[in-house]
C-alpha cells in the first residue's frame, strides 16, 4: 500500500474529485474511505510489520501452548498475512491454509501481547 497511510487516494488521478473529500477525511478522522474499498487488504498491510516484529521481540508464549507451538502460530500467522499482502487477486495457492492461519489469529488475538 502506497501513500498517506494506507490510502489509496495518493494512487488516483490528480484530477479525481474525490481527493478534496478524502483529504478531509484523513484530517477529520485519521483515515479515509480508500482504506475500506478492500478493508482486508489495509489490514493485513497494517498487522503484517506488527506480527514480524512481534515476533522478534516477544518474550513468552500463552500458557496453553509451548514456546515452539506459539512460535510456529506466530509464523503461521504471518505466512497468512503476507500471502493477502502479495496477492492482490486472492487467488491463493492454499487458499485452505490463509483461512485456517486468519481464524488461528482471531483465536489467538488476545495472546498477542509480552
């Protein structure tokens, strides 16, 4: 994703006349409607460096999980992320495994912290 934030208004026509209202948007409210033309998409963009750098500094695991269990979801994970991240037309090789790795991190969403 390119320009302010994860918008895409910076990626339309200068001359499209919704930029003006977009703008104000981003002033108002921090973030434009852009950013729900594909809310998958700018969240996976937005949770992809997270999880990568979660990883790298977290320090324990949930307690219903070993330290390699948890890593290997946190990888999982991420794999599923940067798959939606890659691939604009969704067209997943495992499109079985991103939906198991997205519901492991609706499961596992409150153990996202250290």
């Amino acid at each position: 994703m390119s320009g302010v934030g994860y918008s895409l208004a910076p990626t339309l026509p200068q001359n499209d006349d919704r930029l003006e209202g977009f703008a104000r948007q981003r002033a108002e409210r921090g973030f434009d409607d852009t950013e729900t033309w594909s809310l998958a998409s700018t969240i996976a963009a937005f949770a992809l460096p997270r999880l990568k750098r979660f990883k790298e500094v977290n320090i324990g695991h949930p307690g219903d999980a070993t330290e390699e269990e948890w890593a290997a979801d946190v990888d999982e994970m991420i794999w599923a992320f940067q798959q939606i991240v890659d691939d604009e037309t969704w067209s997943f090789k495992e499109p079985e495994r991103v939906a198991a790795a997205l519901r492991l991190f609706g499961d596992r969403f409150l153990n996202l912290w250290w």
